[in-house]
C-alpha cells in the first residue's frame, strides 16, 4: 500500500481482515490490497490464535506498512466477534470485510464504493466474485453475485458454479451481499447494532461464532429499509470451502452434504435457525409457512436418516434461542419501529440505473 492517500476527496475505506491459519492465502490478499487504486485508509487485521506462521509473518507485514494494524488474539474469537471489532474501531465511512482466501482485482475498492455516492439507502455493495482454485489459479467459474432467499428460507450465493459470462455482467439490487469481500456503509452497520450476550454491541451476531451471519445481518439491513447492490465491476476472486457447490438433485445433495465437516454443518444449522427466529416477520412467515415447514421436515428427516450425528444441533439450537429471541425484541421494539415510513425512504433514493 502506498505511503498516503493520494486524493482527500477519495472514499476512505477500512479494511477488517480476519485470519486464522490463512498463510497459504495471506501473500496473494495483501498482495492485491496494496495494489488497489484506491488505497485503504487503514487494514485492521484480527488473528484469531493461528498456529501456522500467520502471526509472525503478519508482523514482519505490519512492521514495513503502518496502515496495517494486528492484534493478536490468545483464542480464537471467531469470524463474528473479530469483525465487530475492528468495525467499531474502524475510521473509514466504508468497510470491506475481507476473508484472508480473497484475491482483488487492482479496482475493487474504487468500483465497489461507486454506487454509495449514487443512492443513499445502499447499505452494503456486492463484487463480481470468481472462483480461486485450491492451488491459487484464478478461474472463470462463479463464486457468488450476491445472496438469494427462498420462500423456505433457504439462502444460496447467485450465480454460484457458473461459467461466468455476460449474464452476470448488469449491475442490480439484490437481497443481500454475501461474506467473502462485501464492502458496507458504516453508518449503516452502526443503525444495524445489536445489544450482544456479553452486554456489549454487536453488528455481526456473536453467538453465531461463525457461518450465516453475513445472511443474518442482509436480512436485518432489510428489515431497517437498507439496500444492497451488485455492481459487476467490482471483481475478486474467493478459494471457497464449506458450501462450494451447489447440487440439483438429492444425490448431489448428500454427496455435497458428506464433503462438509460435521462441525460447519452444526454451526450452519444452528445459526440458520436462530437467523429466522431474529428476523421474521409475522406475515410473511405466515405467506411463506407451508415452504418453511416443508423443508424443515426434510431437514430433520435427512439428519435422522443419513447423518443422526447432527442432531446435536438441536440441543445447541435451543440453548442459544433465547439470546436470539433477546435480540429480536429488541430489534423489532427499538430498531424496527423507529425505522423511516416507505414515503420517507423514497424520498432519499436516487433512480438505481443512474451512472452506476
């Protein structure tokens, strides 16, 4: 990264990295961060107790670029609470939340903060992703254009698998921006808080520890009237593990299902579930009940038939449900209802097609 800011009128940017045993991926990240047209103001980077060389390479990283800031944690946080803080240190108006598998394109930052200036309900803008191979090659095929929910509540990255190619190529709103390298409004992230379970403030849901808490908090940046924007320009490349295919048919769902530690499908289940308790709205559970009830049947079945281990979740399920359901009252009752009229929010907005 350059010495300094080269334009004061530039969108300052933070960058929040979190790492856990990311040496592998960690030269190419900070390789492409520090070719960014647009330069971070700051990259505030978490390690989350590494065991492989991370801590110390980051170190010799931090000691030649000062606006690369470490802590070093003793444990591991999780992808949740390390993000939270260096959110709430954070001193730019925008936040890319960064995984340490991420490649960016030289003009990620400058396109990703494009459509903000543009429309002032944008909460969270969503890159081009592509797929970067487990030996570090820059593919074609899709890793993600942004979040889609389905009426049984089940969320999948668009675009997911796909050949890349002019389809993907129109920029758009979509439903929410997906975890690898989304990039957010502060302010918008600030009016999404939560009181956590510790008694603190949280934006990404703590409890979650990891996994569905980027969908957890596109839904509650909804909820609150904000947006979110695929902008195609903004490209990156993201070597996805957990969750990296998409199968079309039962064979290739348990297929895909074995290839996923235990542990991730738990944490997936569990925060799945606590996601929906937080962030539903009456009438449209009610629209939506056959389809949730319907793939929650399948769920448990699939779980007794072929993977009962799992069932663990449930227990786990319900002893984090009343946090969660703290943390809807509170939502909904001081957040939610306080939130602008429609006639209010589109007074802010901008026509979306506009420039971007």
């Amino acid at each position: 990264m350059t010495a300094e800011q080269t334009d004061p009128a530039a969108p300052r940017v933070t960058v929040s990295l979190v790492t856990y045993n990311g040496l592998k991926w960690l030269p190419g990240c900070l390789r492409t961060l520090r070719a960014q047209t647009l330069q971070p103001l700051e990259v505030l980077v978490i390690d989350n107790a590494s065991t492989d060389g991370t801590v110390g390479w980051l170190r010799a990283e931090a000691e030649r670029d000062r606006r690369l800031v470490l802590s070093e944690s003793s444990e591991n946080l999780g992808f949740a609470k390390a993000h939270n803080r260096s959110i709430f240190r954070a001193r730019g108006d925008f936040v890319c939340l960064l995984n340490q598998d991420i490649e960016l394109d030289e003009r990620f930052l400058e396109e990703a903060t494009k459509p903000f200036a543009l429309h002032g309900r944008i909460a969270a803008v969503q890159g081009r992703l592509r797929r970067l191979t487990p030996d570090g090659t820059r593919s074609s095929v899709l890793d993600s254009t942004g979040l889609v929910m389905y009426r049984d509540r089940r969320v999948v990255s668009r675009g997911q698998g796909e050949e890349d190619g002019p389809a993907h190529g129109a920029p758009g709103s979509v439903w929410g921006a997906d975890g690898p390298a989304p990039v957010y409004r502060r302010a918008a992230l600030l009016d999404a808080r939560l009181p956590a379970s510790t008694g603190s403030w949280e934006i990404l849901d703590e409890d979650f520890f990891m996994y569905k808490e980027d969908v957890d908090l596109a839904w509650r940046l909804r909820l609150l009237k904000w947006e979110a924007w695929y902008t195609p320009s903004a490209l990156a490349w993201h070597a996805r593990g957990a969750g990296g295919t998409r199968a079309s048919n039962i064979v290739g769902v348990i297929r895909a299902g074995r290839a996923i530690p235990r542990q991730v499908k738990i944490l997936s289940w569990r925060n799945q579930r606590l996601m929906q308790v937080k962030n539903e709205e009456l009438w449209g559970y009610v629209r939506d009940l056959p389809w949730i009830v319907l793939r929650e049947l399948t769920s448990l079945g699939y779980m007794l038939v072929a993977d009962p281990l799992r069932l663990i979740s449930l227990p786990k399920f319900f002893r984090a449900a009343p946090h969660a359901f703290s943390k809807r009252r509170y939502l909904i009752n001081e957040v939610v209802a306080k939130r602008p009229s429609a006639r209010e929010a589109n007074s802010q907005r901008r026509p979306l097609g506009d420039g971007l």
